[in-house]
C-alpha cells in the first residue's frame, strides 16, 4: 500500500467531463488525518501507521483512547486507522496527511460500512426466488420454502441463504477512479458509488488492481502470411 486516508462520505452528485458526458461521482471529505502512532519492524515485527480523524471532545473519549493519544501529543481524534504503507518510515507521530496526497486520474479501493437494511427475508436479502401464486399456493409466497435434508444429516448446513439482518457490513469497492482533488476543502471525488450512508466514515488506499495501460490500436500487418496483409485484386475494395 503506497497511500491511503481517512475520510467521511459526504453524497452523491453528477459532473460533465470536457466532452459533455454525464459522470456519476461521490464526494469525499478526506483529511487531514494526523498520525498518531508509528510502528517499526525492530519494535513491532511489522511498519505501519495509525492515522486519526475528525477532531472531537476529550470527554468523549474512553481512559484507554485519552492515554494513547495523549502520549502521541496530538489532538483527541474520533477515529483511528492502522495502514501499512510502504514508506511508513518517512512519516513521523504528529505529521499531517491531506487530501492532496491522491491525485487526479489516480485508482483507488474505498471501504466503508454498507447501509442498515433491518431484518430482511430470502427474497430482498439473497434474490430468492417466490413460490406459485395460483393452485393453492396459500400464504407462503415470499417464504424461503424446504431447505433441509432427511434424517441424514438432520439439520442444516452453516451458510444457507435465510432471512435475517441484511447490512451494516464491512465492503471494499475497487478500482474507482479519482475525478478531482481539491486540498482548500479537503474534498476527493471519485466516480461511482461507494458503501455506506452520508455521513459514513471511509478508508481510502491505493488499489490492489493491476491497472492496464491502454495500448494504441492495431494496424496493418506487413507480414504477408497475416490476412491484413493480403489485399485480393478482385474485391471492389482494393481496384479502388
């Protein structure tokens, strides 16, 4: 992981690219996060950061987290974030890390807690599919129905679909592409959606995808053996 931050959901709104097309985008309040703890390999068997965001009251805070930021010497923070960033060892306890360090074009992964659905059932929760509605179907339309087996093995296997609380899970959305930074509000905005409500906290970092860079378009092959390269004098094409 190169870089990453910490940053808040802000909604959703809709740009034009230079060519007047219609782009999707979310905007993000990212930063400034302060680093509030340093790990190293000799000390800790691993490098890292702990960033903190969003500054808040120091009595809302437990005794464990007014210690623990105390001892850094920086402001109380609300949320706190271990990354292990490559070049960890450049960033020291009390450095401040803004939006500007993506930029423009960039790819990134963003994780955030998806919305609350409440207790959902088969059909909304996992696109199960309802019984007939004729022939006496009764009142067992959106149920999930038999799913268990005879005697043997006499219950049912962890993991089958069912109803029950749909949300509030932890989920990554990769490879959004970075539409604009702007450091003066600490805003990033990025195409597409990403999880959670307004107001969310999210984890920005570099994606894991192995972007491609697009190669100019195939020409005419001067090999003569290649079907590109063989022009029939009897097509209309080639007597011009």
């Amino acid at each position: 992981m190169q870089k990453a931050i910490i940053g808040k959901k802000v909604g959703m709104t809709q740009i034009f690219d230079e060519l007047g097309r219609v782009i999707p985008v979310t905007l993000i309040e990212a930063g400034p996060c302060t680093v509030t703890q340093k790990k190293t390999e000799e000390k800790d068997g691993y490098a890292s950061v702990q960033l903190g965001f969003e500054d808040v009251k120091e009595r809302k805070l437990s005794k464990p987290e007014q210690g623990h930021l105390k001892k850094a010497g920086v402001a109380f923070k609300k949320h706190l974030k271990e990354f292990r960033l490559e070049k960890s060892d450049e960033l020291n306890v009390g450095d401040e890390i803004k939006a500007d360090v993506f930029a423009q074009g960039d790819h990134i992964d963003v994780t955030g807690i998806s919305k609350g659905h409440g207790y959902q059932g088969v059909i909304k929760r996992w696109g199960a599919q309802r019984t007939p509605t004729s022939h006496g179907g009764g009142p067992v339309h959106r149920h999930a129905g038999s799913m268990g087996s005879c005697s043997d093995p006499s219950r049912i296997f962890k993991g089958k679909i069912g109803a029950g609380q749909m949300g509030v899970e932890q989920t990554t959305v990769q490879n959004l592409i970075v539409v604009k930074v702007d450091p003066e509000l600490n805003m990033i905005v990025v195409r597409g959606a990403i999880p959670g409500p307004k107001g969310g906290i999210v984890y920005l970092k570099n994606t894991v995808k192995t972007i491609h860079v697009a190669k100019g378009a195939a020409g005419v092959s001067v090999n003569p053996q290649k079907a590109s390269a063989r022009i029939n004098p009897q097509k209309a094409s080639a007597r011009g």
